[in-house]
C-alpha cells in the first residue's frame, strides 16, 4: 500500500501545479485581453479621426484663399459675399436674390438678356451660400439659417420690405424655407429644378420609395448616410472603398441626353469652377447634403399659400426627364399646394434652365406673368 504521507505529497503537488497552471492561463488571459483592448482603443482612435472633416481654409484666414469681392458681416459675425446684376439698384423696379444650386456660387447668376433687365428694370444680387465661393462657412448651418441670412443680405443692401427670390436645385430648397420663415418679405418667389428631399412628411411612402430607387445605387447611400449618420458624411464621400457621390465627382451618368447636350454650353462658359470649393468640401458640399437631405423642421407640403390675396406668385419650374430629381415627387407637391404655378417642361432634364431664352422666360413669368 502507499503510504498516506505519499499520497499528501503527491495531492499537494497537484494542488501546487494546477494553481500555478491556472495563474499562468490567467496572466495570458490577461494580457490577450490588454492587448485586444488597446487595439480596439487603436481602432476607435483611427477611426474618429478618419470620420473627422479638416477645417476649412476660411477666406482671409492666414492659410485660405484671399477676399477679392464685396461681403456683408452678419449679426453672428459671419461674412457672406455677393455679386450684384443688371440695372443699378437705385433705378430698379424689380429686386430680385439669387440662390444657386449644389457645388456653384455667386458667379453662376442668371444669364438675362441685356433686353430684358433694362426693359423691366431688372436688379439681381447672387451671393455665396455659407461655405461656398468667399462666404464664411456656417458650422450651425439649418434650414431655417438659410432663410435669415437671405433677409439679413436684403436688409443690408436696401433691396426694401420685399423682394423677389430664385433658387435652382439645391437652392430651390432654401426658397422652401424662404416660404417658411420669411413670406412677409417676398414679392415673389421662383424654384427651378428644385432638390426634393425624400424624408419630408407628406409623401406616399411608395412614391417617395420609388423615386428613391430611381437614383443610382451609390447615391441613395450618400443620401441615406447624410440623413441618418450625418456624422459619417464626409468619410463617405471621402474613402475609397465604395463608390460615393456622382454628382460631387461630376459624372455624366447622372444626366438625361438634353442635359449632356448643354453641359458643353456650360462647360465652354463656366472659368470659376476652383473658386466653388476653395474653403474646403466639408462645409460647402457636405454640409449641403446634411441640411438638405436631413431631419427639417417642416414639410413644404404643409405649406400655407404666402400669397392668399394674389399680391405674389410661387412658381416650380421641372423637367419630365431630370435624372436627378425625380419628377414624380414634383408633381405630387404641386398637386397637394394648388397654389404653386408648376410648369413641366416635356424632354428636358435638370439643366433646361440654360438654354437659349429660358431664364428670361422664367423670370418674366415670375414678374409680369409673362412665357
């Protein structure tokens, strides 16, 4: 028989190996642990900093882009550069504020004929939206934002109690918000080619689905992202992964065959495009994407008539075939606001608004009602 004393020893001596076992998978444990924990600290590190936009290089800031044209200071200190048209403002009959569209600026004005503006006695002040061109960005930028810094513009300049205002795609948007916070100051309203967002209240959820997936796969994700992870926008449009904004990198696939005809007319005219994103993309195009394609405070399509006894008129001007804005969703706003004047224009895109005499016949109908 073994002894008792040897089976103690031999009971001791596994007790002592299996605990110092157990000690050691613990320390190798522990240290897996650490080190998946500093390499996700890694991760979550690299990846703020991936999702953060570099500041943008503000106009007249020792490292951005110098001041060459006239600006307004706002009440919150930001500036917001113009470019004033036509007639002088002293002698004109009609004031009108210009907004323009995505990835443009303050030089791509209405291009009324000389006829035109000295005939009705036309005045017209484009200005770079926050952002863009040599208007400060706007870091709190909103929907609402948009419409006060147009009022403030036209406060600034004398324009009076009310002026006109147009706005093209994306800046048709912000006539949207004009007609929301400031109808007590506008004599008259235009939005061609208007951006629609598809998450505003109002639409049948299948017509707005299904103009959704009109759009090309890659930019439904930028939509989605700017409205649901607005924090993701920049990174998205930024890595190389997959594909990212068409319109931002300029592709033709988003263009009906009209618009691709005159893209060579704006292209043989247009020498300011470097001047659009020289403060940075972040916040002019970007921030775009978020205000206008994010939560908004209202619907247009709960919009009251700013006109009830017709001293003024709100006009839509749309493409049936705009690629880019789907004219399904124009239709229904223009059937639920019977107040708006819509004017379809049958094979045209989302560029119709440069052809030859178009705008003089946008803006005549806008003030004297004339096509």
């Amino acid at each position: 028989m073994v002894s008792s004393c040897f089976i103690d020893y031999v009971l001791s001596f596994a007790i002592y190996f299996t605990w110092i076992c157990l000690n050691y998978t613990q320390n190798i444990a522990g240290i897996f642990t650490k080190t998946l924990l500093v390499l996700f600290v890694g991760a979550l590190a690299w990846a703020y900093q991936a999702i953060q936009p570099p500041p943008p290089k503000t106009c007249g800031s020792p490292d951005g882009p110098p001041i060459t044209v006239s600006r307004i200071k706002l009440r919150d200190g930001r500036h917001l550069a113009y470019k004033e048209h036509g007639v002088p403002l002293e002698a004109a009959k009609y004031k009108i504020v210009e907004v323009h569209g995505f990835d443009s600026c303050r030089l791509d004005a209405v291009p009324l004929s000389p006829e035109l503006v000295e005939r009705l006695g036309i005045y017209v002040v484009s200005f770079d939206r926050p952002g863009y061109g040599e208007s400060d960005p706007n870091p709190k930028r909103t929907v609402k934002s948009m419409a006060l810094d147009i009022e403030e513009l036209a406060d600034q300049l004398r324009l009076g109690s009310k002026f006109y205002v147009i706005g093209i795609s994306m800046g048709g948007q912000v006539i949207w918000s004009c007609l929301k916070y400031i109808p007590h100051r506008l004599a008259g309203a235009t939005l061609v080619a208007p951006a629609v967002n598809y998450w505003w209240s109002g639409f049948p959820t299948n017509l707005s689905n299904q103009a959704y997936q009109q759009m090309l796969p890659q930019d439904q994700w930028v939509l989605r992202v700017s409205h649901y992870a607005p924090w993701l926008t920049f990174w998205w449009n930024t890595q190389k992964w997959f594909p990212s904004s068409s319109v931002i990198a300029h592709s033709i696939d988003i263009f009906s065959s009209e618009d691709r005809k005159l893209l060579m007319k704006i292209s043989s005219t247009r020498n300011h495009a470097a001047q659009v994103r020289q403060q940075g993309e972040y916040e002019s195009l970007h921030r775009d994407l978020i205000v206008g394609f994010g939560a908004w405070e209202f619907s247009p399509l709960e919009l009251d008539n700013p006109f009830p006894n017709y001293e003024g008129s709100v006009h839509v001007w749309h493409g049936d075939e705009d690629r880019l804005v789907p004219v399904t969703l124009q239709r229904y706003i223009a059937e639920q606001l019977p107040w708006i004047r819509y004017h379809e224009l049958p094979g045209a895109g989302h560029l119709f608004m440069v052809a030859d005499g178009m705008w003089d016949n946008i803006v005549k109908t806008l003030l004297v009602g004339e096509k």
